[in-house]
C-alpha cells in the first residue's frame, strides 16, 4: 500500500470549502453557522466517515464502587464508578469509570475526560484500582499495571486544580476489527437484531467511543465537587479521532484535546503524507462506516477534509498536539487543518493562527485553536500536558 513520508512527494491539493453550504451558498455569519452548515457538516460525516452514535439507553444508573479520601498521596479523592445502562428490553451494557478529585479545593473543579486503551489499573500508580478493558472474549486486554500513567499525569493534574475521568475503552466497544466484535459493545442494546452489514453501514467503534464520553460526563455533571460546565475531552492517536468526533457532537465538552490524531483526525485527508485512507481502512474497518473504504486512493472525492472536523469545534478550544517524529499521523496535516479551520473561529470574531504562522519543535502557538510541535514520537507526555493544562488554566479562569 502506497504512503508517502518525504515533503517533497507531496503533490498539489485543493480543500472543499468550509462555508460553502451544498446549496451553493456562502456562509458568512456565526448565526447560520450554527444554525444551519454546522449541523450539514455533522451529517455529512455521520454518513460519510464515523456513522451514527448510539442514542440513550433507557435506563442509566451511577453507582461509587469504591470511594478513597487519601488518594494520590492525600491529595486527591479517588471514586471508581459503575455506568450502567439498560433497555427495556432487558439488553444492558456497563463500564467502571475512575476518577480522580483534587483534595480540599476552594471551589468545583474543571475535568478532564478521556479514554485509555489498557484499562485503568494501568493509568495510574495506585495498585488497588479495578482491572478494567475486556476484549469481546471477555478477557483482561492487560494484566501489567500502571504502565502508561505518564499519560495520565493524574498526580499533577489534580495539583493544579483539575479532576481527571477515564474508562478503557475496550469497554464500550472493543478495538477488534472482526465484524462480530460490535455485538460486545454499547450498540448491542439498540441494534441486536441488524446483520453485520447492516449495522457496519451506519455505525462505528469511533461512534461508540464518542459516546462513551459522553455518558461519563452526564456522570459528572451530578458530582457536586465537579464543575461539568468546565468539561475538557483529550485523546491519544485513535482515541484523539475519538475525542475530535465526541467534541463535534457534544458541545458541552469547553476543550477538545487532538493528541496526535493523525488521518481521520486531525490530518488533513488530502495530503498525501503518512497514513492514508486505504491504509486505515484496511487496518481499522470497524472505525468507520463501511461504505468510507470506498475513497482509498481517491480522498480527493471525500465531500469535506479534516478542517471541517475542527471547525465544528468553534467557537470552543481546540487543542491540537504533535509530535516530531511521529511522520504516520502527518504533523504539517495537523498543523494545517486548524489553521484552516481559522475561517469558522473567524466568524463569531475570533483570531486563530494560519497556515504561514511559524510553530518551532516544543513551543506552543495558543489560543482558542492551539498548536504544539513535541520532539521525539507517537506519545502523550508531560509536554503535552503542560500546553493542555496551559489551556485549561484559561478556561479555569
Ligand atoms: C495505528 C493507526 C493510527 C492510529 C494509531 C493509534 O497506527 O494507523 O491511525 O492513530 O494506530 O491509535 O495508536
């Protein structure tokens, strides 16, 4: 399969228009932006690339399962929290939710939100948190724990004033491209009867995980020392894709955190540098409706390009992180489609970089679109935190 890593191999592209309705009209106002091209633009990628998310069980229940006031080294009140959800046809799906609270502060708190891919025993230090992430078999996908708390940064997170959730997101659907694996999954409750092509022509995992985000924030809006007005979506790679659509569809996420989310997220589509649609489709069916592997080798023909995906973050934060050398996911690609998304933050007056601003490795161009350059490779680091947190300090107010 072709892929393309060398600058000078890239060849001329245009980029559909953002305001630019199918109608032929020009969007030229934030009033029809938000009334009438944004939820165009919704759909059109709900059709075209992520499917549709599932809608609301009827039945969601919140239960602590654990409860601990002298987390982090005293400094944070840790919960792990059963989501359970239920139909009235008795189908049911559930997931734990870990969640650290800062200790003794003044006010609510802002949160961050966000899903790990190894359970979430192995996000943190502290050895009696839940082993969590199953694969539809039902097994552990991890039994190590704690190696990828430097994702986390929950100890310092919580220093500077900020409550962190996370659920492995094998839990809502697990990551497996087998076509029966969505039967382990949320969709299971709405759709059990369809076929696998039925349900793969308009659902996908990515759609799955958007909305496993969202109901662990409905969560945290009944948490009393919890400011869900002040609620922040991250993601790493696939689940930066994920945080990407769960900001696009749930506007009550302030922050949208892009931690090198590369193609299909926040790489523009059109470039051809690093992975390419044939490639991640190949890979990766179940992330996307089936009918998207039909633009491998043509994503010229793809109604939108991945400005679009930013633009419906506006006039929110969009934080948009990358690393070196981490040439698969295309930082130019990242780079540029917030710069093009710059039009949309335009609208409601609003000054966002562009493509000719410089943005030198390890330092950060903010804003309410935000760029950073991280040496070394495909990760999310204390770097990264540090220019996510920078952001969140400005919302925090
Ligand atoms: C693969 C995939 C990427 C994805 C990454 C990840 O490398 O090709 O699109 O972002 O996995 O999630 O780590």
């Amino acid at each position: 399969m072709h892929k393309n890593t060398d600058e000078s191999c890239v060849g001329p592209y245009t980029l559909p228009d953002v305001l630019k309705c199918s109608d032929g009209r020009m969007i030229d106002n934030a009033f029809d932006w938000v009334n009438t091209r944004r939820s165009e633009i919704l759909d059109i990628y709900r059709r075209t690339m992520y499917g549709f998310l599932p809608p609301r069980p009827d039945k969601t229940e919140f239960e602590v399962i654990s409860e601990k006031n002298d987390a982090l080294d005293n400094t944070a009140i840790r919960k792990e929290i059963r989501l359970s959800f239920a139909m009235n046809n008795g189908r049911k799906h559930s997931f734990v939710m870990l969640l650290y609270i800062p200790k003794n502060a003044a006010k609510p708190v802002p949160v961050f939100c966000g899903l790990n891919f190894k359970g979430n025993h192995n996000c943190t230090f502290e050895d009696d948190v839940e082993m969590t992430g199953r694969n539809s078999s039902g097994e552990l996908v991890e039994t190590e724990r704690s190696d990828q708390i430097h994702r986390w940064q929950f100890a310092e997170t919580v220093k500077r004033g900020f409550a962190s959730a996370t659920v492995c997101y094998h839990d809502i659907y697990p990551d497996e491209k087998d076509e029966n694996s969505w039967r382990k999954s949320v969709y299971n409750m709405f759709f059990a009867d369809e076929s696998n092509e039925e349900f793969h022509s308009h659902a996908s995992a990515v759609s799955a995980w958007a909305w496993g985000l969202s109901r662990m924030l409905d969560c945290l809006e009944s948490e009393p020392l919890i400011d869900s007005s002040k609620a922040f979506v991250h993601g790493h790679s696939r689940l930066g894709k994920t945080s990407l659509w769960a900001g696009a569809n749930d506007t009550r996420f302030k922050m949208v955190v892009s931690n090198d989310s590369g193609c299909c997220g926040s790489a523009l589509l059109r470039r051809d540098f690093g992975e390419t649609v044939e490639i991640i489709t190949h890979y990766f069916p179940h992330w996307f409706v089936s009918s998207f592997a039909g633009y491998a080798c043509c994503e010229a023909e793809i109604p939108f390009d991945q400005h679009w995906l930013i633009s419906l973050i506006a006039p929110r934060y969009a934080a948009i992180g990358s690393a070196e050398e981490d040439l698969h996911a295309d930082p130019k690609g990242e780079f540029l489609s917030g710069a093009h998304a710059g039009r949309v933050y335009n609208l409601f007056g609003i000054e966002t970089y562009n493509e000719n601003t410089p943005h030198p490795v390890n330092s950060c161009i903010t804003g309410a679109v935000s760029y950073h350059i991280r040496s070394g490779g495909h990760d999310q680091t204390l770097v990264d935190w540090k220019h996510y947190w920078e952001i969140a300090d400005i919302i925090k107010g």
